[in-house]
C-alpha cells in the first residue's frame, strides 16, 4: 500500500473550522475565526490534503495578483505527515504561480526551521544577508471565535 492511498491535493480554500485547526496542531500560531473569515476569500489559489473526505492539510498563496506573491499556511496534522505531502502542497501552489504569475513576480514565503530544505526544492533561495526578513503582529493576543 502507498503512503499517498487515501490522499487527495485539490484545489480548495479550506474551511474556516479547518484552517484554524491545521494552523494550531501543525504549530502555526493560531487566528481568529473573525480573521480567517475576512482573509481567506481574498487567496490568490489554495489547497487542501483531503484523507478520506476529510481536511489534513492545506498551503495558500496571497498576494496583489501581479507583483508580489506569498507562500502561507503550509500545514499537515502531524499524523499525517513525512509522507511527501508538503511537498506535494508546495509543488501544487508553486505550479499555480508558474501558470498564472507574471514574470518578474516576487513570490516570497517564511520557512521555520529545516522547512527550508524543502523549499529550497522549489527554487526558494535564503535571502539573507541582502535582504531580512522582518514581521510584526497587530494587536493583543488572538482571542477564539
């Protein structure tokens, strides 16, 4: 049997419900219901890993359509991961943009810790010490609902 049987990348947003789980059990920081609703119409393209009908994974891209792109929420329920499922999250937004970016487009993402490796797959190179990352988050902490 493979690792991939029963697994499925479509195009998808993922639901509110599912993409503030994924966030939380993948160890992304958690958002607000409120914000999830306002934001995730507004993906450029976006995916989901569906195990037997049900949502395990997901990876978006965002971003103004033209100039600048975003890899975001790169994330797989840890049961379910280091099955080449990442990867193929990553290889479907990736080929998204390669159809549908303009050239010249910057596509930029945030790897934490060795998710680099697989980026760097994909063509994503550091861009330290030209350039560095910078972040801030608005507001208290993230309150539920």
């Amino acid at each position: 049997m493979s690792p991939l049987d029963g697994y499925r990348v479509e195009a998808a947003i993922p639901a509110v419900e599912d993409y503030l789980r994924l966030r939380v059990v993948a160890g992304l920081s958690p958002k607000s219901a409120a914000a999830a609703r306002r934001g995730l119409p507004n993906s450029c393209f976006a995916v989901c890993v569906r195990h037997r009908g049900r949502t395990v994974g997901m990876g978006r891209v965002i971003g103004d359509g033209g100039c600048f792109y975003q890899v975001v929420d790169i994330a797989l329920e840890p049961a379910h991961q280091r099955r080449g499922l990442g990867k193929r999250i990553v290889a479907a937004l990736v080929e998204w943009l390669q159809a549908n970016a303009a050239d010249g487009a910057y596509v930029s993402l945030v790897a934490d810790g060795d998710a680099r490796h697989l980026y760097a797959q994909f063509g994503f190179a550091e861009t330290a010490p030209a350039s560095v990352a910078m972040a801030r988050v608005l507001g208290a902490a993230v309150a539920r609902g």
